[in-house]
C-alpha cells in the first residue's frame, strides 16, 4: 500500500553534461540548488546580484547584466556603515562609496558574462510580493529600512508573466523555471498560497509562448505534494531542511543529466567524497596509495575542475615522503 504520492518527472529530450555552463537566478533555493550542482563540479555561476526573490527584480537584473549598465553614486546610499542599492542583495555592499560601485560593477559584468556563455539559466521564483519605494520602483532588498519608506504589492498575472517575458528576450539559453517551495508566510498563509499560485499560472503562460525555450520543475509540488511533511522543513518551519533540498536535487539530477553525465557525476562524487574522508593514519603506505589512487582518478576526468582536490592530495604525497 503506497502512504505517499511521489511525483514522477520524465526524462528531458535535451539534457545537461559536464560541458554545459549554467546560471542560477531568483531565491534562496536558487542557491541551494547551485551548491547542489557545484558539489558535483557541474560548471554553475549563482546568483551574481545576490538573491532576489520576485521576478520584476529578477528580471530587472538580468536586464542590467545584459544591457551593461554602469552603477553610479546615484543607485547607492549609506545604511549601517555599509554602502548598499536597492538593485542588489544586502551582500553585494561595501564600506565605502568605491568599494560598493566596484563590487557591484563587477557582479552585473560577471553576471553577463555567465548569462552570454550559459547554454541553461535556472530562474527560481520566491514571491510575487514586492516592495516598492517612494518613488514607485519595486526594490530588490529594503536592506532593513523603515516600512514607511516603501509600499508593499502582490503582482498581477499580467505583470509576471511580462517580467518573465522580459527575461527570456535579454537571454539566449534554454531557461528552467522553479518555484521555490519555502514559504513566506509574512505574506500569511492564504497570501502565501495565492503568490506561488500567480507565479505558477505566470510560468505556464511563458512556457506556452516559448515551449522550446522554457520549461518547468515542479520544486514547489515536490515538498508540498510528495514530501508533504513537517519534518521536511527546518526549525523555523520555512525553509526545506537539507534532507529535502537532496531529495530534490536528486529528482532534478534523474530526469536532467544525459546517461553520460550519471556516469560521470558518480566518478566525480567519489573523489570529492574522498577529499572529506578524514585518515586515522595520514603517514602509511596504505594512505599513499589511497591518493595516488585519486591522483589518477583526476587524471582521467580532465575536463571536470578538481584543482582543489588534485592540490590537497599532491601534498599529501608530498608530507608522507
């Protein structure tokens, strides 16, 4: 007797490999899933301009990226000793005027360079709520400000569904869209529901309009409809615990990778798994030959990036001769 109804995703007609350069874009979950990616050495560049989490400013972003815009004194102001915009995350900031325009230069440059060379773009949508300042402009972070600063609004259908249109014309990759499964429940519980559902009717009509750009994965339906358990959330009862965000990455992982790209991932897991193993006698031959064994693993898998891991068993040797 099934207790559970897992959700099964069909294989993707056109799937990831090693050699294929992906960007992660939107929310929190964006940057869990990257971290999931780039443990198994896949070639992942997350979140540029930080996280953002409704997709006016993400798509504003993108926009940035791609068209070259040029931060000045005008886009930063001065809150807590750090210099901060509200087209950036809290954590592209500096402490002086230079410093922030800098960082924040570099990350729009870098962000289009990865968005230019990207054959797959993942865009995780966190919330169709945004903030908008005095001005009228939706805010990418309110880095903390007074609430009486800005005004709080639940995005139309419409407008969406053109943010996410905007994203597509700016970008020439194949695009994943994902909704992410933690719950803002600032927003309450009714709001919260009535946001994942405007993102997800958004998705879907972008996806009608570009079926051979953009595509779907169900995140959100895994943890509510599959995992549909508190257990599956960490303490703050928000956020997916790390249990859930492996199964789901498990999920993305089966039905994403070509046959190659399994193989290979398993290769690469095991030398990385290697590299945390902790030896209870560093000085034997035994262990000697443990990382000339991974030594020659590397060799093999020239393409995938194990320049961490090919240094520290290199020293290794080195200590043990």
């Amino acid at each position: 007797m099934d207790f559970r109804t897992e959700i099964k995703i069909a294989p993707w007609s056109e799937q990831i490999d090693y050699n294929d350069r992906i960007v992660c874009l939107g929310s929190c979950f964006a940057t869990n899933i990257a971290r999931r990616l780039q443990e198994s050495k896949f070639q992942v560049v997350d979140n540029p301009t930080g996280i953002l989490f409704n997709p006016a400013s993400i798509a504003r972003s993108v926009r940035l990226m791609t068209k070259q815009y040029t931060i000045n004194n005008s886009d930063i102001f001065e809150r807590n000793g750090r210099y901060v915009s509200y087209l950036f995350h809290s954590s592209i900031s500096g402490s002086t005027p230079t410093e922030a325009i800098d960082k924040m230069n570099s990350a729009l440059h870098n962000g289009a360079k990865a968005i230019d060379s990207a054959s797959l773009i993942i865009i995780t949508l966190g919330s169709a709520y945004v903030w908008r300042d005095m001005s009228g402009e939706v805010v990418a972070n309110c880095h903390q400000m007074s609430s009486k600063k800005f005004t709080n609004e639940l995005l139309s259908v419409e407008h969406i569904t053109e943010s996410l249109r905007e994203i597509v014309t700016h970008t020439k990759a194949k695009i994943l869209f994902t909704i992410s499964p933690v719950r803002h429940l600032n927003d309450g519980l009714e709001g919260n529901s009535l946001s994942k559902a405007l993102l997800r009717v958004a998705v879907d009509n972008i996806i009608k309009e570009h079926p051979n750009r953009a595509s779907y994965f169900p995140s959100y339906e895994i943890v509510m409809d599959d995992l549909r358990d508190y257990r599956f959330y960490n303490e703050d009862m928000l956020h997916p615990s790390s249990q859930a965000v492996d199964y789901i990455a498990e999920k993305f992982f089966e039905a994403a990778l070509s046959n190659r790209a399994k193989r290979v991932k398993n290769s690469v897991m095991e030398i990385v798994q290697a590299r945390a193993h902790i030896a209870h006698n560093p000085q034997s031959e035994g262990y000697r030959n443990f990382c000339a064994t991974q030594l020659k693993a590397i060799e093999e898998l020239a393409d995938i990036d194990f320049s961490e891991e090919k240094s520290y068993f290199e020293q290794m040797l080195q200590i043990n001769l």
